[in-house]
C-alpha cells in the first residue's frame, strides 16, 4: 500500500475526524501539519480550497472529512467503521450528515456570536440539538456504547471532535452540557477512555486557547 499522507491541523476538529479513522484501523500514515494562520503557498496545490484535512496516497487526492473517512474505511476490511448492511450504512451517514448541517455550524454559531441575543438564540438551538442527541442515544446505547451497536463507527467519529473542544463553549460562553442528558454523556465518556481518542486528543487548555481568535469573532 502507497504511504497515506493527512495534511492536517491539531486544532481543526474535522481534521481530527481523520486521524481517530486511520487509528482506529490501524492504518501506518504520514502527518503533514499545516499552519491555518499562515498557510504554505504549496498548500494550494492539494487543496485549493487551502482547508484541512486532505489526503494523499501516491497520486490519489482527496479532501472533506467524511468523505476521506469513508475511503480510509474502504482500505482496508477490518475492523469494519461502517455496518454491513445497507440500512445500518445509510443511518450512519444520516446521522453523520447531521452532525455537518445541524450540530456543527450551531456550534460554531454560538462561539463566534458576539451580541447577547445571537448567543441566547444560538444556545438555545444547541441545546436543543443536544436534547435531540441524548434522545437517539438513549434508544441506540440499549445496544452497546456507540451509535450503531457495540463497536466504534464513522458516525462516532463525525461527531466526537466538538465534544473533545466543549471545554472551548464552557470557558467562553459558560455552556456546560446538562447534565440531565444521561444518555449523550455517557457516550462521550466512552469515546473518551478509547485508547487511539487519548493518543490522538488534546488538552483542554490547547483548545481554548486556539479558539480564542472565533470566540472573539475573528
């Protein structure tokens, strides 16, 4: 197999989406980091979007996070990031697309919002797609620790980057993640105490501190 090279940064969280994928198949790869406040010129001829992640596998591009994830899980077989079936692949890549068009841009909706009531209107929108998310896991978690059974997934991946950065929304809007969703919780610590999500993660301290720049509407 070619060397898989991830252009990457340790802050971006679809980036981290990457790296827990190939860790998680045990896959050998390359990083490059590239530095989002000064980016190399070279840079934009393997993305000309200049956005990380990218990867490349000899002459093979290809960028956007849960699509890369989804070739690294092609790579090789085992252990498998998506289910066998064709109903259980088209529910992780709805839940993934959720965590794109839903969770995500609300996320950062509330850290770059700098007057009080876009930062109610938007807090009050996360928290309720927390509630939604602690509403499926409750149903899903009956069946292991993970979104879609008992074994790690591409869905889990999609989502658990921002929940690594939830420090970043405590320190700067004071939003700590109730504590009445049990269920959501309990899969975050699960992801949590996951070896490749220790080996890959990063302090609290090192995510608010790279945030600080959005959190102040830069």
């Amino acid at each position: 197999m070619e060397t898989i090279e991830l252009f990457s940064a340790r802050v971006c969280p679809f980036a981290h989406r990457c790296r827990l994928a190939l860790m998680e198949k045990g896959l050998p790869f390359e990083v490059i980091e590239i530095d989002l406040r000064n980016k190399p010129s070279w840079y934009r001829q393997v993305n000309p979007e200049e956005a990380v992640p990218a990867l490349r596998q000899g002459q093979f591009m290809l960028r956007e996070s849960l699509i890369i994830n989804e070739y690294i899980d092609d790579l090789v077989g085992e252990p498998p990031l998506l289910p066998a079936s064709p109903q259980g692949r088209a529910q992780a890549r709805l839940w993934a697309e959720f965590a794109n068009t839903r969770f995500v841009p609300l996320f950062y909706r509330l850290l770059k919002a700098q007057g009080e009531d876009d930062r109610l209107a938007a807090r009050d929108n996360l928290l309720s797609v927390l509630s939604a998310l602690d509403a499926e896991l409750h149903h899903r978690l009956q069946d292991g620790g993970y979104w879609l059974g008992q074994n790690v997934g591409l869905t889990d991946i999609a989502f658990y980057p921002w929940f690594e950065r939830w420090p970043v929304l405590e320190h700067y809007r004071g939003l700590l993640i109730p504590g009445e969703l049990t269920s959501l919780l309990r899969w975050i610590e699960t992801m949590r105490e996951r070896e490749v999500v220790k080996q890959a993660g990063q302090t609290a301290e090192f995510y608010i501190a790279g945030y600080e720049d959005y959190a102040r509407g830069g």
